[in-house]
C-alpha cells in the first residue's frame, strides 16, 4: 500500500527514481567547506524555529477568544445567550479564506521576511484593539480584521489587492518551508511547525490562567489583559522577526555560493527547478484547477479542519462543564495541547522514518474517532476522567493528522506556480471547515454538546475517506505513467517547460 517518496516502480533499469525530472542531472554537486547533515542543521535553524515561533503567536492570537470566553467575555459584551459569541468567531474565517491564494502570490512578490512580519505585526495590533472593545460590534470588527487588512500594491502599473493579516501566514509559511526541504525530509520539519499551534493552546492555557488575576486592574477585566498583553507580545516580536525571517534558497546571504547551489540542486532533483522567477498570472493560478487530485488535497484537510476548529474555540468551555473553575479550566486545558505536540512529533518522526504518509493519516484519525466515541457515550462529572482523557485522544488524533496530511500535499507539488497555488487553495478552503467548527458547539446543547461531536466525528471521518481517495488518485497516476515511460521516455524538458509542468510532468512521481 505504501510507497517511497524517493523509490517508485521502475519498469525500466534506465529510468531515474521518482520526483526526478529528465533534464536534470543525476549528480548533485560537491560540498568542500562542510558535510550535508551540517547543512541540514544550520538551514533547520534558520528556518523552522523562527516560524514556529511565528506561527504560534499566529494561533494563540486565533484562538485565545476561547480563554477569554471563560474570563467573562460573553457577560461584559452580553453575548453570552444565542449566537453571537459563536458569530464572532465565524466572521474571522471570512477574509481568511478569501485572500489565501492573493497572499501567497503578493508572498511570491515581496521577500517573506517583509510580509510575514507586516502580517504578524497588523494581526497583533488588531488583538490589542480586541481587548478595548466595549459591545459585539467592535468584536466582529476586530475579528474581521484580525483575518483581513487591505493592502495595496502597485506592480508594473497594476493596482492589486490582497489582503490578509492572519490569511498571510499559515499558508505563506507552509510554503516557505515547501521551498527548502525534500519531500523525504520535510515532515518533521512540517509537523513540529504545525505543532506550534499545540503548543500555542497550552501556553494560552498557562497564559490566561495568569492573566485572568489581573481582573479589576485599572478597571480591565481579566478576559481583556488576555488580548493587550499577547498582542503586546506578538507586535514586538514582529519587529524582531523583521530582521531575522529567513528568504528563499537563492535569496539568503548566510548561505555560501557552494551550499546555495548544493541545495538548489537537491531541491530540482527532488521535484523539479522552482523557477522562482518566473511570473505568475491568474491564468496560471486557474490552470492549477485543472487537475482533480487539488481538489482533494483541499478536501482532506476541510474534514481535519472542522474537527480542530472545534476543539481549538470550545475546549475551555467543554472543560468547565465537568465543574472545574475558571482558573482550574485554564490549567486543565493545557495537558492535552502538550500530549498531542509530544504525539505528533512521534507520529513525524515514523512518517519520515518510512517515507510514508497515508497510514500516518489514518491511524491518528482512528484515535481521534476514538475519543468523539467515549465523548459521545459518556456523560455526567462522575465522569469528567473518562471525558477528560476522551481530549487527549481527539487531539493527539486531529492534530497529528493535519501536519501530515499538510505536508503530503504540499510536497507533491512541483515547482513555486503549483507549489503556492495548491497549498493556499488546500488551507484556504479547509479553513471554511472552521465556520462550521463555530456553529458546532452551541450553548444551548451543554454539557453534553452531542450535535458538536457528532458534527465532528462525521467531518473527520469524511477526511480519511478523501485521504484513501487522493492515495488511490497518486497511485494510479504513478502507474500511469510508469506505462507512459515504459513505452519510451519523452523528449528533456527546458527549465520553464519544467516549471510550468511541475508535478504533472510524465517522469514525475507521486509519493504516498
């Protein structure tokens, strides 16, 4: 069932092994000033610990409204009855989703260090307005634009926009690290910055626990510190960040001539040349559409989304219904964020271990049905240890599903056009799964709160069906195409024929 991402059936000795493209040579270039795992060690901290620390401020920023939520918000803005907490939250995903492919192609455009860091600073700003906020109307405000800002670029005498605080960065980060591993090294990398958001909800957790004592100080209560102070933080690690957000491969000065070209080379070798210069039109982004297997990537990942969402925006709440206290609901929801960072670490680890990805889907996803199954039948603060261990398992399960499922997808796709395209279109539409994770737990289905695990158990299995979908997709290709270049190899490619082809070119292969 499984297959190598850098091993695929070779019907003939000749051929070159997956993801290979034929104009490209078999050898990669020397390296005389240093070794390639020292290579690896010094892009790895470059890279992956500055956006983890970037996107966790991006999460905790996302969802903290949940600790706040505990802290009194719902009763100081009177929203604590009907809907409009549960509004407040959907209105985020509006702009979100919208402006994901415009904010990859403006990240193509611009250098990732100047956008990254206006977007992370713009959404910090917006989390300090969130905390002065006085009724539900400045709250849907905020929460609009913490998920959008207008921006206006003039580019060869175009006018565009593109707008986005937080649309700019999971995706533009995602794709960022697409640009500088091989799909047999990425997972790791992808799954311990994707577990940022892990760790995001425990720090939160421990975070609001603290801040919510400031109650009553000069008159703020204690759900509006939680905004000020971690929008405080994310504004000022911004312009930090500014100066330290890693480029491209062929942008970086802290990389020599030699180890620039060593990994552009491993890169083109894996995947095919990223053509970064090349210009992207909407033309290009629509052409991206024509292959079905997109789709399903945006799929996959919806299903994981509605489940995540869910628990990320209620798990306080769900907390408290076992009858803990304010606080003590703060410290409770911090063991699981932990456990699942721990999980899917593990999880990374045997996936780049195996060169494999669909069991690593699956098996996670199995656990997290799991836990919705003990939620479901299990009821009353008799209780609360099962119910409370039944959250440890739903996100061990979802958020060690999503990093790979992430990963697999991105890493299939060849080139920067198919590269940002398809991984803005996969966050983009899985993040419309996060409207339906705002109408999922509703207050007036508590304690129990059966319709939102239901509605969570359903997406998630949804989820594993298009993941078996998009495997059986990537293997009969593979096959395919082993037939194509079984019955004689094409022509070699020019480099832009390459970056234009990417992923769909013929002596391509899928990993899975």
């Amino acid at each position: 069932m499984g297959s190598s991402e850098d091993r695929s059936p070779q019907p003939d000795p000749g051929l070159k092994p997956e993801g290979h493209i034929e104009a490209l040579t078999s050898d990669l270039p020397p390296l005389t000033t240093t070794t390639e795992r020292r290579l690896m060690a010094k892009i790895d901290w470059h890279i992956v610990p500055c956006l983890c620390v970037l996107y966790l401020l991006a999460f905790l920023d996302r969802v903290n409204i949940s600790n706040a939520a505990v802290l009194g918000l719902e009763t100081d803005l009177n929203i604590a009855t009907g809907t409009k907490y549960n509004t407040a939250l959907t209105i985020f995903f509006v702009p979100y989703v919208i402006f994901e492919i415009p904010s990859n192609i403006l990240l193509k455009k611009l250098k990732p260090h100047v956008w990254l860091s206006f977007c992370m600073f713009g959404f910090g700003l917006v989390m300090i307005c969130q905390g002065l906020v006085s009724n539900w109307g400045g709250l849907m405000t905020t929460r609009w634009f913490l998920g959008m800002k207008a921006i206006h670029i003039h580019r060869h005498k175009t006018d565009r926009d593109a707008g986005m605080f937080e649309t700019g960065m999971f995706p533009g980060c995602f794709y960022l690290l697409g640009m500088w591993y091989k799909r047999s090294e990425a997972q790791k990398r992808f799954s311990f910055f994707f577990s940022s958001t892990t760790l995001a909800g425990a720090f939160g957790g421990l975070l609001a626990s603290g801040l919510g004592k400031m109650a009553g100080l000069r008159g703020y209560g204690g759900w509006r510190w939680v905004f000020i102070i971690e929008g405080v933080i994310t504004c000022v690690v911004a312009i930090v960040w500014f100066f330290i957000i890693p480029g491209f491969p062929e942008d970086v000065k802290w990389l020599n001539e030699e180890e620039r070209t060593y990994i552009r080379a491993k890169l083109a070798r894996d995947a095919g040349k990223a053509g970064h210069d090349a210009r992207m039109g909407w033309r290009d982004v629509l052409a991206v559409f024509k292959d079905y297997k997109i789709f399903l990537g945006g799929f996959m990942y919806f299903g994981q989304v509605v489940t995540a969402y869910g628990y990320a925006f209620f798990a306080p709440t769900i907390i408290k219904t076992y009858g803990y206290g304010t606080i003590q609901t703060q410290l409770y929801s911090i063991p699981p964020w932990a456990a699942a960072f721990a999980f899917s670490m593990v999880i990374a680890t045997f996936s780049d271990l195996t060169r494999h990805r669909l069991a690593f889907t699956l098996i996670p996803t199995a656990i997290a049905m799991a836990g919705f199954g003990i939620l479901l039948n299990v009821h009353g603060e008799a209780h609360r240890h099962v119910q409370y261990g039944a959250l440890f398992m739903v996100t061990c399960g979802c958020y060690s599903a999503m990093p790979v499922i992430v990963c697999w997808f991105a890493m299939n796709l060849g080139g920067h056009r198919r590269r940002s395209v398809g991984t803005a279109w996969q966050v983009g539409f899985g993040n419309t799964g996060g409207i339906i994770s705002t109408y999922a737990f509703l207050a007036k289905d508590a304690p129990e709160y059966r319709n939102g695990y239901i509605i969570s158990l359903s997406f998630i299995c949804f989820s594993a069906a298009c993941c078996i979908g998009y495997f059986v997709a990537l293997w009969a290709e593979n096959k395919r195409r082993d037939r194509v270049m079984a019955n004689g190899a094409p022509a070699e490619l020019r480099e832009d024929e390459e970056e234009v082809q990417g992923d769909l070119a013929v002596t391509y292969r899928y990993g899975y």
